[in-house]
C-alpha cells in the first residue's frame, strides 16, 4: 500500500486537504482511498474528472467512485508532465 499527504482540486478551485492510501498501483494507475474532511463540500462537486496534487510532486487525474463526509474512493491515472503543462497553459490563457 503507498499512503501519502496532498490536495484535493476541486474543478472551481477550492483545494481539500487530504491523506491517501492507495491499494493498487499498476505503471500508472491508481485506485483507493483519499481520508479528507468533505462535509462541507456538495456532492454535486465529486462528478466528473478531478486533480489531487500529492506533496511528493505526483498529480494524478482521477475519478471519486464512492463519497462520504470522511473519505473518497477513487480511481486515477498519474499525470505525465506534459498533460501539467498543457493544463497549466490552457488555464493561464482562460485567465488572461
């Protein structure tokens, strides 16, 4: 099992954060669990593909299977550095 520390993105920019454990790690898929306090959150917000930011530098793109105020199960793929960068760029643009 790798467990770490990160943020939660959610798409309208608020950040959540959050500890996770994930019990299954093939090249770069990953699926498990993200222990975060989501009480305050609609779950309206879960729907869709979202970004969790691990402290070590990973991204991962994923996608929440199961919700509850404490927890989120996930499944999610690791980002490449070019799919950040082309994010990066596509939101500075939208921005400007």
């Amino acid at each position: 099992m790798i467990t770490g520390t990160g943020m939660l993105v959610l798409r309208d920019g608020r950040r959540i954060e959050l500890a996770y454990q994930f019990a299954a790690v093939y090249d770069d898929l990953r699926v498990g669990f993200l222990r975060c306090d989501t009480s305050a959150v609609d779950p309206s917000a879960f729907f869709g593909r979202l970004k969790m930011e691990c402290d070590d530098g990973t991204t991962v793109r994923l996608a929440v299977m199961h919700h509850s105020d404490r927890y989120l199960g996930i499944t999610g793929r690791v980002m490449s550095l070019d799919e950040i960068e082309r994010e990066r760029s596509s939101q500075v643009g939208v921005m400007a």
